[in-house]
C-alpha cells in the first residue's frame, strides 16, 4: 500500500483530506471528459480527439509543484494539470473540441487548433505583456511529435539569463530567475531527434527544467520494443545523471498510479530545479491509455488480452481510489456520490458548451432563411432558390460552411436581376464574410501599434569626411550599440561568441558584454530556435543565430509550426518576437548554395523574411525589429562582410522599413527586380545596358515577407510597361512568389506591353568549383542578354538580335 505523502507545510489532517478528495475529483471530472469527448467525435460534433485519460495522477503531482511564474511546454494530454492549476474549465474542454472560434469560450486558440492544446494568455488586449510572475503560464502546444521540446528549453534558460544578467527589466517577467520550466512528453517521442537535443543542450546549458515522460508503452500502436533501446528511456539516459565530478541531470523514477510517491517526486524536481538550476528527468512508468491514442481507432487492435487486463488494474484513477479508501481518507459511498455528481456536472457542461457554439450559427442560419425567403418571392428562379432554404432548414447542427455555401450558391439564380432582395442577399454575404473569416485569418502578425511595419524609417546620414569601413565593422558596432542599450537582448548561435561569428560581425562583444549575452552553441539548430523562442516568450529580446542560410533547413520545422504561428494560434495573446541572424546568397557549393528563399517563403507565413543588399541596410533591420512584436529571418549577405560601406553618423538609430522596397536606380524602359548579392548584380548590369541606350529601373526588394505593402513595383511598371524578376533561388521559387504579389496582389498585369519575365538559377545546385557559381546563377551576362532580349522583342529594329 502507498504511505501517506509528507507535505511541505504543516496542515491538518482533515485539511489533508479535503485536499485528497479534491484531487480526486479534479482526475475524476478529466477522464469523465474523456469519455464524453470520445463520444462527441463519433457522433460527429467534434472532428478528432486526443485525450489524457490514463495521465490523470502524475498530472495533479506536477500542479501543486508548479508555481505561478512557472512555465509549461507540453501536449496534447495534459488537460488534468490545465484543469488542477485552474486554467481549463469543463465548459472551455469541451468548446475545444468543438472548436468555437469565440476566444472568450474557448481561450486556448479559439477553435484555430484541435482540442488538447492548452495556453494562458501573456498579453493584454493592446498587447502588452500581463505580469507572468502572478500567473500559471502555459506556452501555446502544437501537435508535431517532439516538437514542444526545443521551446521549452528557452523557456527554462530565460530564468537563468533573468538570474544572472544585471539591468534587466524583470518586473513583469521574473522573480530572481525561480521560475521552473516543465516539460512533457510522451514516452514513444523521446525517439524524435529534438528529444535528444533539447535534453542534452539543456545539461550543457544547466537550466531549470523538468521533462515529464508519460510512459504508457505505446506510441500510437507501436509498443516500446520498437522504439526505445532497452525500452527504457530512463535507462539509456543514465549516462546524464550528475554526480559529484560532473554536471548533468537529476533523474527521478515513479509509477504513474503512486500517488503519494508523485507528490513527493514532483516537489523534489521542483526544489532541485528551482533551487540549483539544475535539469530534472522524470521518468513516469505504468501509466495507461483507457481510450487508445485517439478517437481515430480502438486500442483493442494492438494490446493483448493480458495488457488490456493490466491496464485495467493499474489505471492510476483506480489506483488513486483504492488509496483513498484503504487510508481511511473516504468510504466507497462517499467517493460514489462523488462520481454521479461529476458525472452529471461534466454532461450539463458538455451541453452548456455546445449551445454556447451552436447557437450563434442557428441564429446565422434563421437570418439567412428569412432573406432566402424574400429573395425566393422575387425571383423568376423561385422553385430553385426555394429549394437551397429549404435544404439549409433541415439542417439542425449547421456549420458556417452550410450556410455561406447556401447563400453563394443562391446567389447564382439571381445573376442577370436588379432587385432590393437581391442586393440584400449580395450584402449579407460580404458581411458574413468580413465579421466571420478574421476569426480563421487573423493575427497571423501583429495587429497592435507594436507591428513591424508600422516603424517609420530613418535614413543614415553621413558626415562629409566619413571613413570607409568593412561592413561587418558596420554590423558589429551597430550590435555594440543594441546590447549597450537593451540589456534584455542577447545572441547565441555557432561561433557567435568567442571568435565573434564567423565573419567577425560580432568581434569583442562577447568579452565586453559577457559569456551569457554573445554565447556560443553546440551544433544544434533546432534547439538554438528553440532558446530563442522560449527566451522571447517571457519577455527577453534573443537574437538566434543560424550560421549560414543552408543550416536553417534543420530549424525549419520548428520555424515553421512553432514560431510562425505563435500569434496566430493563440489569437494574438502569445507572441515570440524572435530574430533569427543568418547569412547566404551567391554562394558556391551544393551545401551552401543559399537558395531556399522559394521553400522558406511557403512555410514561414507569420514570420518576416528580410534580404538586406548591404550591411547598413541590415544594421537597420535589426533596429527596427527591436521595436516591433513580430518574429523575422534577416538574410545578410556573406559576401558583403568585406565590402565597404560609409560609416553612417546615427549607426544606432537606423531604421530599415519593412514591407518597403527602394528604387535604386530610376529608369524608364524596364523594372528590374531583385535582392541580396544578386541586387549588386543587376545593378552593375543596369549600366552596362545604359551604354546601349536601355535606361532600366531597378527596385530592391530588401523585404519578401512582407512584400511592398505601398504596390510602388506596379506604380514603376507603370511607367516603364515591362518587368523582370531576378533571383538566384531555383526556377518557380521566390521568383514565382514575388511574380505572384506583383500580378496578382497589385494588379500590375494592366500596365504591361509584354510577358512579365523571371530569370532565376538553374533547377540545380552550384558545383563546388569556382565556375559553379556562373553556370548555376544569374550572371551579369545572363541579365543583360535577358533584359536585351526583351527590348528586341519590343523594337527588333533598334535592337538587333544578339545571338
């Protein structure tokens, strides 16, 4: 039998018990959740639901160690410790899994993820942080496996830079850097490579964390023999342990279904992690899985008669109740009456949340009948009309889709009418579409006065004898300036402390501003994002840097479904403004080819994509990022660190517009569009043509994402009548993307006297040698025959052919 758990204050023992029975009916009220929520999906309420019947106990352990300012990073099954910290009611469940897209009733991403994913909100409704230091915090979950571990690794380093950094704002952020990090995780996971990286930077790093493993012995269907050497994640992870000669880890092993071992367990991590910044492993074993993985199949499929037996006399609310009973804390009645009561709170909360989602859309649904019905009576198409209302009224349960789709498609049998009825009908769908689609569409950036687009410019001004300098110089005391006024900003990264990066954009600072400020990194860039956005959560300003362009690729994911949707998947009330430094363009070498602009454009929506020509440019970049709430990647280019550039007089105050793109060359005969390295490129070209009477103007890009928000690409295509696009990424890459924004976003096809033209690189990468470059790139040659092809083509006379 379980002993009684010593509690870290002294209290009675009837409090004692209240405190038990209030445990038990927190793990009663989640796997009744459970249950109902399964069946919600199968009959057709709910799309698809993954549950967290069977972690219910280890869960409440993790509650009452978490303390307010604490952070979690978890998922999907850990709705027990929402519901035990007071941040998930039985009506916000159940309007999850609905998806109700009213984030009043359904706060953890309104309807914009499944259910299971769990937040709090970090920001105030102007988006300024709430103070984190008095509240549970839960950074926003997303569904890829293993994916919530990088995260949280930033997440636990924050409290260490909050504890040893001087002159940090902390206020609203931290308390002496005490928060603790606690991660979970589900045992079939642990095989994911961001597993392993996040738990072995995270004992380089010696941060504050704790990693829950829930470990049922299953991944999905698959047992742990198929996943886990030794099929013991605690076992092959001993070499972490620390000892008396080594950092490491602590790592802590308890059954899932001992109660009273838990608590103890979970309040020693709490203490180690808090206390000496140490990481802490919990390896949580004989834990089970009632319902299966999800509402998608039947464990019965996989799990033998034998297991299926165990699972039933370990499941850990059983456990919990047999404790109860047998240590006098309450009788069988007692926990009985318990039950039903629960039982019948979670269905009455259950259809409490459905009205509260469904009602709205039959009231959508009764308006739309009712112009219907007007529309139908003036209407030479009645009989047609007619019968889309009365399809739409024999729907009990619409959905949105249901009902814009009927008011579409009515709308086609009134095309060639003129009537009040019908421009009624005209209007209500434009409304319907301009109140509803934000609630899909919205946040993807900040909607704030703090978005990145709405800081203003400041050119760089120049004295009369100002130097010539290196533009990494320009780079470095620019980044002087940032960590000499903004104590809050830091940057890590491969070779970004000591030798100050790679190309010296960073020389000295580490010894001027500190080991933890300029850090270097293991070789781990999915784990080096993770920092960045984990520290960005809660507050701080990191710079991540990945060393070349190329490397980003190993990131990506975690760029693309964690960063990039931060502050669109908790509806604006998370935001991770995370810069991400990395250097490319025009290199030479399949691995350092520096093309991935066309694969990176498609998969970071949320993030800005910045592509400065030079490093003053650059420098301006990073300012204006610094006051803004957005996350960005700012590509500079590697083969710019050695040119020169003035010294401007205001280095620090720069500010690079983003969304905006520059002329940098006025002309009249042809717009040329490019970017980075390959921007100099053409604008050499551009002289060149200039000697043979061809005046082309040429437009810095300077931002992808966003893309010349002021449309000053189709005013200069209105004044020259043709376009060319030159890019070095693959062909139908960011080439295509930019064509795209400038046919179709800003209409620019009307002023066009020819094709519009794209020239990019060849579908390959460069060759190693130093010719692989010219044959795999646009060169100047390539781009002054391209663009004289075109003009022969608009006046063969004037320009001969050339070959």
């Amino acid at each position: 039998m379980q002993t009684i758990p010593k509690t870290k204050n002294d209290i009675s023992f009837d409090d004692f018990k209240a405190e038990v029975i209030n445990d038990f009916k927190i793990a009663t009220q989640s796997r009744e959740c459970s249950l109902l929520g399964r069946r919600e999906v199968l009959t057709g309420k709910a799309k698809f639901g993954i549950f967290g019947d069977g972690k219910e106990v280890p869960q409440l352990a993790m509650a009452k160690a978490f303390l307010k300012g604490d952070w979690r990073s978890g998922y999907y099954r850990d709705q027990t410790f929402m519901m035990a910290i007071g941040e998930l009611t039985i009506e916000q469940f159940f309007a999850g899994l609905y998806a109700n897209t009213n984030l009043e009733l359904e706060p953890m991403s309104a309807g914009r993820q499944m259910g299971g994913h769990f937040v709090t909100h970090s920001l105030n409704k102007d988006g300024d942080w709430k103070d984190l230091t008095k509240q549970y915090n839960s950074s926003a979950d997303i569904s890829p496996t293993a994916a919530q571990m990088p995260r949280l690794l930033g997440l636990a380093q924050a409290s260490k830079i909050f504890r040893n950094v001087d002159n940090i704002d902390t206020k609203k952020f931290s308390v002496n850097g005490n928060e603790v990090a606690w991660g979970t995780i589900g045992n079939a996971s642990t095989s994911e490579g961001l597993f392993f990286e996040t738990i072995n930077a995270a004992g380089v790093l010696q941060v504050p964390m704790v990693i829950s493993i829930w470990d049922d012995e299953y991944g999905i269907s698959v047992h742990a023999k198929h996943q886990t050497t030794k099929e013991n994640i605690s076992e092959i992870l001993k070499g972490f342990q620390r000892d008396d000669k080594h950092k490491g880890y602590e790592i802590l092993r308890v059954k899932g279904w001992d109660y009273a071992n838990l608590m103890e367990t979970y309040q020693e991590a709490s203490t180690i992690a808090r206390n000496e910044h140490v990481p802490v492993l919990i390896h949580v074993s004989e834990l089970t899985q009632p319902q299966g993985h999800s509402t998608s199949g039947s464990h019965e499929r996989y799990k033998d008669a034998k297991r299926l037996e165990w699972e039933t006399q370990h499941d850990c609310n059983l456990k919990l109740r047999e404790w109860i009973i047998e240590s006098g804390i309450a009788t069988n009645e007692t926990l009985i009456k318990i039950e039903r009561t629960i039982k019948k709170d979670v269905r009455e909360a259950k259809k409490k949340a459905w009205n509260a989602y469904l009602n709205p859309i039959l009231k959508e649904k009764q308006e739309l009948i009712s112009i219907l019905t007007q529309v139908a009576s003036s209407s030479v198409n009645n009989v047609f009309i007619s019968k889309i209302k009365e399809g739409l009224a024999h729907i009990d349960e619409p959905t949105r889709k249901d009902i814009l789709s009927s008011a579409r498609k009515a709308l086609r049998y009134v095309i060639g009418e003129t009537s009040t009825e019908k421009q009624q009908l005209s209007n209500w769908v434009n409304n319907f579409f301009k109140n509803v689609q934000p609630e899909f569409s919205s946040h993807l950036y900040s909607e704030t006065n703090r978005s990145n687009t709405l800081i203003k410019e400041v050119k760089p001004t120049y004295n009369k004898d100002a130097a010539l300098v290196d533009a990494r110089i320009i780079l470095r005391d620019n980044f002087d300036a940032i960590f000499s006024n903004h104590p809050e900003t830091l940057i890590f990264g491969e070779d970004t402390g000591k030798i100050g990066d790679v190309n010296q954009g960073l020389e000295g600072l580490q010894e001027k501003h500190g080991e933890l400020r300029v850090a270097d990194s293991g070789i781990r860039e999915a784990t080096i994002l993770g920092q960045g956005i984990g520290m960005a959560l809660r507050g701080l300003r990191p710079i991540a840097e990945i060393q070349y362009l190329d490397y980003i690729l190993y990131a990506l994911q975690i760029i693309s479904d964690d960063l990039a949707t931060v502050h669109y998947r908790t509806k604006g009330k998370q935001k991770a403004p995370l810069i991400i430094r990395t250097r490319g363009h025009r290199l030479e070498g399949i691995w350092h080819s520096g093309s991935q602009m066309g694969g990176i454009l498609n998969l970071v929506r949320g993030v800005n994509v910045l592509v400065p020509r030079n490093m003053t440019k650059a420098a301006g970049f990073y300012n204006t990022l610094l006051q803004g709430d957005d996350p960005a990647i700012v590509v500079e280019c590697l083969n710019g660190y050695r040119l020169k550039e003035i010294m401007p007089n205001n280095l620090s105050s720069i500010k690079t517009p983003i969304g905006v793109v520059e002329t940098v060359k006025e002309g009249t005969d042809i717009t040329l569009v490019s970017y980075g390295s390959t921007l100099r490129i053409v604008e050499q070209t551009a002289k060149d043509l200039l000697a043979i009477g061809i005046d082309a103007e040429v437009i810095d890009v300077q931002s992808l994402l966003p893309f010349d928000l002021n449309h000053d690409i189709a005013k200069s295509i209105s004044k020259t009548n043709r376009v060319m696009v030159i890019d070095e990424d693959v062909p139908g890459g960011a080439s295509a993307y930019i064509l795209n924004e400038i046919l179709n976003i800003q209409n620019a096809y009307q002023y066009l006297d020819g094709q519009p033209k794209t020239l990019t690189a060849k579908a390959h990468r460069p060759a190693y040698g130093n010719d692989g470059d010219y044959f795999s790139k646009p060169s100047a040659e390539d781009i002054f025959e391209a663009v004289y092809d075109i003009m022969h083509e608009a006046n063969p006379a004037g320009f001969p052919k050339l070959r």
